[in-house]
C-alpha cells in the first residue's frame, strides 16, 4: 500500500472530523459557489471526498453530487452523514487516477491539497487528464493547494497535534530542489502500540501547475489565495493556491 493510503484510510477520518468545523464547510461553500458559478442543479464531483462535508453541503444546495475516494470506509461515512442530513449523493470507490466518468460533470472539485502524493508529475499529469475527460464541454476545475511559497517560508521540523484519542507527532525534511516536504509521523491511539508512517508531499508553483493544467486541456480562469468570498488574492504570502480553470474545447 502507497503510504499516504494507510494515513488517509486509518486516521485522517478521525483527525478530519476535529479540525473542519461545519461553519468552516459552509464558509468554503459559499466560496466555491460564488468563484465557479454553477447553475442551479449543476451536477458536481467532489474528487477525494473524504467523508463528504463539501459533498453534502453542496447537496443540501440543490446540485446533483457524487463522491469519489479511494477509501470505502470514508465513502461508507459520508453516506451515512448524507443520510442524516436528509440529502442523497453517490459514492463512487476509484483512486483519483483513474475517473470513471465520460463529459459527466458541469464541475469538479478538489480540496485541501488532495493532490500531489504521487511519486512523479506524470501521475499528477494524468490525474489532470481524467479530470478533463470527466468533465462536461467548458466544465469547470475547482483545486484547492496549499502555496508552495507559503509552505516553504512557514516550514517547522517539529509538528505535534492532539486529537484526543489520537496523538500525532511529525519530523519533516524539506527537499527544495525536488518540492518536496517529507515527514514522518508517528500515530499513538489510546491503548494501542505506535504506529509510523512517511509521508511525501510535492508542491507546485502557480507557473508549474498553470503549465500542466494547460497542457491536458485545462484553461486557467483565476488564480486566489483562500476562502474570501471577494476572492482573497494569490501571492507568495497566501497560505493557500486555489486555481479554477475551465475545459478547452477545440
């Protein structure tokens, strides 16, 4: 199993329902409302859905969504807080490479750095062209990075996180020449033997992921720097790199 996989599928659920309030989700939203401009019952997927707080929260506005992860667990969750909710979505267990779709989607989502885990941009690459292919003719691509810039200046050796059961410590090596940020963590869960896990993590420079998206047929529409609803401008200083782009059509 890719290492991230193992984080992702037996802690970051936990880890994830802590950290994201349902004021936040609402917040972020009405963000990606208001920058992709959807019309009414726009049928969305939320690619890397986790357990689907974008996914539900879009559906209780009226759009048609479906969910994607490589994790069933999470999948199962967010069918569950669907449920609850009142609202229907559909899940869909596929890693993000491979998107089992045809020009299905007016738009996609992709939120809080779900991408770059991969060994090689080529995966990255590819990722980007089954985007394209899932989406509709002038579809629109909603990701969400975290700034490389940001990133690299706020850089910490050192992370410790308490979520209660669950204890997280981190060391992380920064790799500039390759864009990388390796950590390595170590999970405590009460009563259970530590576990350790390496991550890797590639950045991008806005000019990097501007090219990529631009050449599987992706054209970049705005550039910002987070979840203002007046659209927070992007620059080195910005914690995060949100990129909407719109599909070519030839």
């Amino acid at each position: 199993m890719e290492c991230y996989k193992e984080f992702f599928k037996k802690f970051y659920p936990s880890v994830c329902q802590k950290i994201f309030s349902e004021e936040l989700t609402r917040k972020e939203v009405d963000f990606i409302e208001k920058v992709m401009d959807l019309h009414s019952g726009a049928k969305i997927l939320d690619l890397c859905s986790g357990h689907g707080r974008h996914a539900i929260e879009l559906a209780k506005r009226g759009y048609s969504v479906v969910c994607q992860d490589f994790n069933r667990s999470v999948l199962k969750l967010a069918e569950e807080n669907a449920k609850k909710a009142g609202v229907s979505i559909v899940t869909v267990c596929s890693d993000m490479r491979k998107i089992p779709f045809d020009e299905e989607f007016d738009g996609i989502i992709n939120m809080w750095s779900s991408f770059g885990y991969f060994k090689n941009k080529k995966e990255d690459s590819r990722v980007l062209s089954q985007v394209v292919k899932a989406l509709n003719p002038f579809g629109k691509f909603f990701l969400d990075l975290d700034n490389r810039a940001w990133i690299f200046q706020h850089f910490q050796e050192i992370q410790h996180y308490d979520f209660g059961q669950l204890k997280i410590s981190g060391t992380s090596c920064l790799k500039i020449k390759k864009s990388r940020i390796q950590t390595e963590l170590c999970l405590r869960e009460k009563d259970k033997k530590p576990k350790k896990i390496i991550l890797v993590m590639r950045y991008y420079s806005f000019q990097e992921m501007e090219t990529l998206l631009t050449s599987v047929g992706l054209q970049v529409e705005k550039v910002m720097g987070g979840f203002k609803i007046k659209n927070e401008n992007y620059s080195d200083d910005s914690p995060r790199m949100i990129i909407l782009s719109q599909k070519r059509i030839s």
